[in-house]
C-alpha cells in the first residue's frame, strides 16, 4: 500500500473521543470524509450521454442567456415612461416583432410594436403589456389605467446567465436542469469524472443463489440484489462478484479481484464481532481496515478501510490519494441493515469520491402519527410512510416490524425516520426528521 496515505488509525486518532467499540452516528461520516478523495480522472462527453455523471471542472457561460432583451409574453413593447399614474394610455401600433427576427430603427414616440414572446425588444422600448389587458380600435392600442408597471413583462440580458460567469461550477451533478442549462450555452460537449468502479459480493455458506432448491439452514442472497439496485441508481459501473463462500482462498481471490476491478468494493456479512468465517481476518490481511459497532440500529456492525491492489496486467486506474488501493466497506448481513448503512454511509462518502459537491437533501420534518419506542445512546433508522393529513401537515408512520431482517416493512417505506442518538421515546404529534428514498431506492 502507500506508505504515504494517511491510515485509518490515523483518521481515528483526530476523531474526538473515537470508539470502535461503540462509536456515534455522526462520527462515522466524518471518518469516511477524511477516508475516501475524489477520482481524477476525467472523460469529455457528447451532451445527450452525460446525465448523471459529475462535472469535472467549472464551466463559463461563452454567451449572455438570454442574449438580448426580449419579451416574455405576447403582447405590446412601448417605452413604459409613457406611462402615468391614473391615467389610460393609447398607442400607435407601427408593427410587429417576431421571435427569432431582429427588429432595425427606432420606434416614433408614442408608438408601440406587437411582440411575441421571446422577440427582441426594439430599440427605445423596455416594457411589455399583455394581448389580454389592452382594447384594439384600428392600429390604436389602448391600455388601462394601472394596468402594469414600466419595465413589466421584459426579460434582460444576461438575466439567466451573463457571459464570461461560471455557469456550473466542478463537482455539479449533471441533472435534467444542468443538462438544459449547458444547452442553453450552445455546448455540445462537457467535461465529466469518470465512471466510479463498484465492485460488490455477498459472503457467507448458508447463502443460496437464485433458482436453487432450498435447503435447511440455507436462505436466497437477497443483499446482492438490494446492492446493484442501490449502486445501479446511484449511476456508478457495478462489477458483480456473487457470492462468495466462507473459504480463505475464495475470500482472499475475491478481495483481489474487487481491489483490481474496482475503486470501492461493498461486501455484507462477516464483519460482526462474533463471526466464525474468514472475512474479517482476510480483510485484515489484504488491507488497511478498522472494524466498528456503530451506536445505531439497525445496522450495528461495519468494517471501512482500503484493500492494497497486487501485481495484475490492467491495474484500476488512479483515484488521487486512495491511488494503488481499492477503498472497502463490510457491511452486515441483515438485509435491512445493509440499506440502511449504505444510504446513511456508503452512499454519501461514494458520491464524494464520484466527485459530486452537492450538499446532501435535508432532511424532511414530519409529525409522528404513533408513539415511538425509542432508547438514547443510539442513533435509530425506523421505516416510515410520509403522507399528507386532513389539516395539509406532513405525518409519518412506521410500515411495521422493525427487524433488520424483514424487507417487507422497507418496500412499504418511502423514507427512513431517523432519531438521533440523545433522544427517548417519541410521542405521538412530536415532530421528527426522515430521509427520504426518493431517487436513492
């Protein structure tokens, strides 16, 4: 590995009161913000092939949008100092302007030219009135007393975006606004980071895949499905490892080909404290890894750190100074657990490395339909339904049995009600926050 990173003791040691035994929540983010770097290497894309990738670098604006001053209804462009308070108004009308024409030479005082939406305001003209608030009689416009303010209804140069501004700044995700946004710009390419690499695989003997006859003992591998649907909506390139037993040579064969592959490897099951299999051991071996019970329920023990990268013929690209080392996360086994640590860590400290500076989304403020059982010194993930009560309020309900095994309850949620780790029961019509799934799950 490179002697040069700093190492997860290191980390841990500038993490105030750091406990692996039981550490906080909130503490396992600030680890992961220090463990994982942006990649650095950058791809240019055509427009259209770019949605959901990240910015890789600051874009300025090479034109004004819009490029001129231009109308924003159809209606008529006059010079709004024609207009008094109390007093009607009628104009000349000398003409018309169309979107996408120029309109040349000035308009006579008094006088007034019918526009289109998105026309070019003549010279001499700064305001707009609307078709619907003015009487025609001949070429005569009349308007209404009070009707509209000088300036109304005209878009600026520049309003949206002034040339030689940065239009979107590196590390925007590139959405449906941001896609449009650099169209507006005229551009038909835009630098992006390149594809984050996942490599991800289930552990455990008692795992069976799909379409085997089921057996005592045995259960179907229900995490790697959850994680290619998690990873696969998050847009990074999922390598499918399968599964993988509780064997030290498959193991150790298993982490080098992730390490290889991929930039972060995700892995569920044997990491808790009490396994008998070899993962943890392997994980040890192979790489640079701090074990945890995390203060939280449900997903209370996870492994973090860096896998080295052996000798191979076609080594994984660079990724700043996780460069030579595939960064880990051992998640547990209970399936609910595994969403649950993913959407509260893996995804947030993934979507740094993707390069993304977006802030994550706030979390939503509800009013708890029904008591909840709650006991401090543990931040708690319960599933909930956020809907609209009778009075327009947001409430949230949990979707039933809370067990880190029961997938049932997570498919009817729409969102995560989470209590922070200092507080207690919550009563009903207490409010409380909740992370929603919406584009996660």
């Amino acid at each position: 590995m490179n002697t040069c990173m700093t190492t997860t003791a290191q980390i841990a040691a500038d993490l105030p009161g750091y406990d692996p035994g039981d550490l906080p929540a909130d503490a396992v983010g600030a680890f992961l913000e220090r463990l994982v770097e942006p990649l650095a290497e950058t791809e240019d894309l055509a427009l259209a092939a770019a949605l959901g990738r990240v910015l890789a670098q600051n874009v300025v604006s090479p034109v004004s949008v819009p490029p001129h001053d231009n109308s924003a209804m159809d209606g008529y462009a006059f010079d709004g100092a024609l207009l008094q308070p109390g007093q009607p108004l009628a104009l000349r009308c000398v003409g018309t302007a169309l979107a996408g024409q120029s309109r040349h030479g000035a308009v006579p005082a008094g006088s007034c030219v019918r526009i289109m939406t998105g026309a070019v305001m003549p010279e001499g003209l700064d305001t707009v009135v609307p078709i619907e608030h003015t009487s025609v009689a001949g070429d005569t416009v009349h308007v209404a007393a009070d009707a509209l303010r000088p300036g109304a209804n005209r878009r600026l140069r520049g309003e949206d975006l002034m040339q030689g501004r940065v239009a979107l700044a590196q590390g925007t995700p590139l959405t449906p606004a941001a896609l449009g946004l650099l169209a507006s710009l005229g551009l038909p390419r835009v630098p992006v980071v390149r594809r984050l690499r996942v490599a991800y695989f289930s552990t455990g003997d008692e795992l069976l895949g799909l379409g085997e006859p089921p057996r005592e003992g045995a259960v179907y591998d229900s995490n790697r499905y959850t994680l290619f649907g998690l990873l696969t909506r998050l847009g990074v390139e999922v390598v499918d490892l399968g599964v993988v037993p509780d064997d030290p040579q498959a193991l150790s064969a298993a982490f080098r080909t992730a390490a290889q592959q991929a930039d972060a490897i995700v892995t569920s099951g044997g990491v808790s404290m009490g396994d008998a299999d070899h993962t943890r051991g392997m994980m040890q071996e192979l790489g640079d890894v701090a074990f945890w019970r995390i203060a939280m329920r449900p997903g209370r023990p996870m492994a973090v750190g860096r896998i080295a990268r052996g000798a191979a013929s076609e080594p994984a690209a660079g990724t700043g100074t996780n460069a030579g080392s595939a960064v880990l996360f051992g998640l547990p086994g209970n399936p609910v657990a595994v969403m649950v640590t993913f959407l509260a860590f893996v995804r947030p400290a993934l979507l740094r490395m993707m390069g993304s500076r977006q802030s994550p989304p706030p979390l939503l403020r509800a009013v708890c339909a029904t008591p909840l059982r709650k006991r401090p010194g543990r931040t708690e993930y319960q599933r909930g339904w956020v809907s609209t009560a009778a009075d327009g309020t947001l409430q949230v309900r949990t979707t039933g049995n809370q067990g880190s095994g029961m997938l049932s309850s997570m498919v009817q949620a729409n969102g995560l009600i989470v209590l922070p780790h200092g507080r207690g029961d919550v009563a009903a019509g207490e409010p409380v926050d909740v992370l929603m799934f919406e584009g996660a799950v």
